[in-house]
C-alpha cells in the first residue's frame, strides 16, 4: 500500500509473500520429490536456480553429495538461467521507460534461451529438472555448440542496447540520483543481490558461501557507488558478460560421468533386466 503526492512517495505500508502464497503450506503434504514442480513457480524467470538449490538443501539433510558432472551441469545451467532472469528484468525495465527497441533485441536473445533450455528440459519456463541426487537427463547431442552460438549472438543484441540507452538523455534523467540508498540502508532493510551490490557492498553468495562449483571458477563481483537506479542496470550488463565468462570455463570443466547418484533414498536403480519392456509386455499378453 502506498500514500502518493504526484509521483513522490509519502508512506509505505509493506505486506511480503502475498505473490506466491501457500506454497509453502502445500508441500507439507508431498513427498520431498513431489516439492520441485512447486519451486519452479517460486520465481519463474529463474526456475532451474530454484530447483538446485531445494535439491542442495535436500542433499544436504540427507548426506549425499552430487556427482562431480551434476555440480558442473548445475552451475552452468543456473548461470544459463541466470542471464535469461537478467535479459527478463532490463528488457522490462527498459520497456517502462519507453526503449521498446531495446526491449525486443533482449527479448529475442531470451527467446532463443528460452527454446534452447526447452531442447533440455522439455518445458518452456517451468522446468522441473532437478532431481534430488541428479538432474533429470543429461545433455542431448549438439546442445553445448548451440549453447556457443547464442552466447555470441548475445554480445551483438547486447552491445545494441548499450548503443542504444547507456548515454541516451532520457534513460539518464530518468534513473540516475533516483532512489538512492546506502550501503547500511541497504543491509538494515535486508535488500541483498544487484540492489545491494549497488551501494558499493561486495558481496555474493557465490564468494562469501560457495557452493556447487563457485570455488573453481574465476570471476569478478561488479558494484556500484550511489546505489541508485541507474548502477544496477548498468552492472547487470557486466554481470551478464561475467556469466558468460563463467559459463564458458563450466564448458571447459565438464568432463563424462554419471549425473545422478548411486543411491536408492533417492535414486531408482538401474533395470537388472535385459529384456526390453515391450518384449516383457508382449510375453505376458500371448
């Protein structure tokens, strides 16, 4: 609820969570597996993100550690999806602000994100692939060259849209000096990610609590000085190029092996049988 004069803000009154309610009531009635499908809806722009992470926290209560594929495939996918949260975030920021050009040239590299992670998962936006112990495939065929492609394709669609508002008047006066917070604002009001990494405070989970394959991989954390609107979309398109950064050194670590782990809790075992099952179905039937 907000009281406005015109465009200022004169008072607040903030309820969290009434997005996405009851989810968490909902999976007090479902088994640990059943949980996924709820989480890809938590956030929907970042739907594979939230799956390894439930996964990781399941994991983690229950002891079992992921193989060393499954860790590179997770973080690769995570920053995959990661960039398409981001290119979701600015096209619409951008789009408010009046740059429907700039929004279309983001959407578009999205959009072959969003098919390219289709080939994958089978789903468009929610895809619920990770699995407790795994994920719920490996790689088909092609899939890292295409990977490659759209990386490339990106750094053309984006340098467009830096062309097109990073010194573009309206864009500037519009966000820059506006809604400037600092960085103990920030931290007493628990913002945390791009909006707190604006005022200057260099932290990301990634640093100060790795996990999944974050440890071996190189990569700066950009920040900003005023914390107002204009840093955090301008660092998200460094962060962008850090990502692809980071996902081209996971390409280089994958290496073959199993995705999912040796363990019946939470793994169904490999079929002893070498009968075929339509061959099995068929001998019953006669």
């Amino acid at each position: 609820m907000a009281e406005l004069s015109g465009e200022r803000v004169l008072r607040t009154d903030v309820h969290c969570g009434y997005l996405h309610r009851g989810f968490e009531k909902e999976c007090e009635s479902h088994t640990w597996h059943n949980l996924i499908p709820y989480v890809d809806r938590l956030n929907y722009c970042s739907a594979l993100i939230n799956d390894f992470a439930y996964c990781e926290a399941v994991e983690k209560l229950m002891g079992v550690e992921i193989t060393p594929r499954c860790r590179y495939l997770r973080t690769l996918l995570a920053e995959y999806s990661r960039i398409a949260d981001h290119l979701t975030c600015i096209a619409a920021a951008l789009m408010e602000l009046g740059a429907m050009t700039a929004f279309l040239y983001l959407v578009t590299i999205r959009d072959y994100i969003y098919e390219h992670i289709a080939d994958l998962t089978g789903a468009r936006v929610t895809y619920s692939f990770g699995r407790i112990g795994g994920l719920a495939r490996d790689l088909p065929d092609g899939w890292l060259k295409r990977l490659e492609e759209i990386l490339d394709e990106m750094d053309t669609f984006t340098g467009r849209v830096h062309g097109l508002v990073d010194r573009n008047r309206i864009f500037i006066d519009r966000m820059r000096d506006v809604g400037v917070i600092g960085t103990a604002e920030a931290v007493n009001w628990g913002f945390t990610g791009p909006i707190l990494r604006s005022t200057g405070h260099r932290v990301t989970c990634a640093r100060t609590r790795p996990y999944l394959a974050y440890p071996e991989l190189d990569f700066e954390v950009p920040v900003g000085i005023k914390g107002d609107n204009y840093g955090p979309l301008l660092r998200a398109h460094a962060r962008d190029r850090r990502v692809r950064h980071m996902i081209r050194q996971l390409v280089d670590l994958l290496e073959p092996g199993p995705i999912n782990v040796d363990d019946r809790r939470c793994t169904l075992p490999r079929s002893t049988s070498s009968t075929p099952r339509s061959s099995r179905s068929s001998t019953t039937s006669s």
